[in-house]
C-alpha cells in the first residue's frame, strides 16, 4: 500500500516497531487491513481497520492480549474471516480461525487441532470452504495416521462455523 492508503490503527506513524502489517483484501471498494500490535513475545492485540475513500473508516482491537499469530485474511459476501495459530496452556499450538461481521465484531471463533503442534502455512478461500494448509505433529482426533513427526496437511473447512470436511495427510 503507498503511505496515502495506509494509515496505522492508532493513525500517529506510518511505521511504529510494536505495529506489523499481516494481510490485506479489497472488497466492494473498501480496504481491509489486519496488523497486529506486538504487547510482549507471542501476545498481540489484534486490529482490524476498514479504509474507504482512502480514509481509515471504522477500526477495532478484534482481539486483545491474544497469544496467536495471524497469517490471513479474506473478506467476501457474508463475512471477514481471520486465520492463524494460537498458543495453548503447555505443548499444543492449535489452527486459529475467526469470523468478523462488516460492524468489525467477532461473530464466531474455534480453535481447530489436535494434541501437539499446528502450524498454518497458507490458506484459500474458494465458494463455501476455507482450505488450510500447514503441519502437524499431532496424531489422533483430526489427524488420525500422523505419525508424530512434521506431517502436512490440508484441511477443508467450511465457512459456516468452520466444520472440518475433511483432512488430508501427506
């Protein structure tokens, strides 16, 4: 984005080292941007802003003091949905998915894993599905047949409440 466009959510500095700049998409001629505010090592607090007219038109903390990292954003007809991982109480880092209305609320987030570690690589928004793809070190649950070492994986979800379809090991 040029510095006309992009505007930080506190709109003092362009570049700040606590802010950082994760993924944008353009939507029925709006801008949607999501940066993370960096509080202490893995806790951020999650902003989300909506530029229209090249103006920061409405912006929100979706999450605060969130240890995650964020990776995605996609925004079509029915909604903003947000990915990432999220850092669990001991060994687990879980696949992290939210969805946001227009009013830039939370509508509907989960946690999606199993008992050891999930990393998102990329993911793609296509129709009705969000497909995420990554690694595991997690056997069982979603992931039956992983053989607990760095196996990939591709999921489908669904974008309604995010119901796994389906899960491919490689």
């Amino acid at each position: 984005f040029t510095n006309d466009i992009y505007y930080r959510y506190d709109e003092k500095e362009l570049v700040a080292s606590n802010y950082e700049f994760i993924d944008a998409c353009t939507y029925n001629d709006k801008i949607y941007l999501l940066e993370v505010e960096n509080k202490k090592e893995n806790t951020h607090n999650l902003i989300l802003s909506e530029v229209t007219n090249n103006k920061v038109s409405k912006k929100t903390i979706v999450k605060e003091n969130i240890e995650a990292t964020f990776n995605k954003l996609f925004v079509d007809d029915e909604g903003i949905y947000i990915l990432g991982t999220v850092y669990k109480e001991g060994y687990s880092i879980d696949l992290y998915a939210l969805e946001v209305n227009f009013d830039l609320e939370v509508v509907f987030e989960t946690n999606i894993g199993g008992s050891g570690i999930e990393n998102l690589s990329d993911a793609l928004l296509y129709g009705d599905y969000i497909y995420l793809v990554g690694d595991t070190t997690s056997s069982g649950g979603l992931f039956p047949g992983a053989r607990k070492q760095e196996d990939g994986f591709i999921i489908k979800l669904s974008k309604d409440l995010f119901n796994v379809e389906g899960v491919f090991l490689s």
